[in-house]
C-alpha cells in the first residue's frame, strides 16, 4: 500500500515463512508503516507511521485479541 508495509505470516515446522499477509487498512495506509512491536502478553501491537509527513512519526497501536 505505502512504501513500508506491516505483514503477518507463520513459522513452517522446519523454520520456513509461510502464509505472509499484508495488514491491510487501517493498520497499513499509502504512508510509511514501520517499527512493529508485540508486547509481551500478545495482547497489544504497537508500531510507528508517516501519515502526517510534516510531524515525523507518529505511534499507533491496536489490538491482538478478539
């Protein structure tokens, strides 16, 4: 969507990715998504955006669980 994307995929028994899926709108825009970090409950994604070019980067987060 944008020149940084954020992606999801799975870790293959023998260690390989498989199953890459962009995150698609709202979490990817035409900005640049970067920097994704997972907290350690796995409860909450945090990761950093362009959207406004002339703030610098912005941090966002959402949710992990349904």
């Amino acid at each position: 969507m944008g020149g940084f994307d954020l992606f999801q995929s799975s870790v293959a028994a023998g260690g390989g990715i498989q199953n890459i899926q962009n995150l698609g709108f709202p979490i990817n825009t035409n900005a640049d998504e970067l920097g994704l970090l997972v907290t350690y409950m796995y409860d909450t994604a945090y990761f950093t955006s362009a959207r406004k070019s002339d703030t610098g980067l912005e941090i966002f987060a959402f949710n992990l669980t349904t």
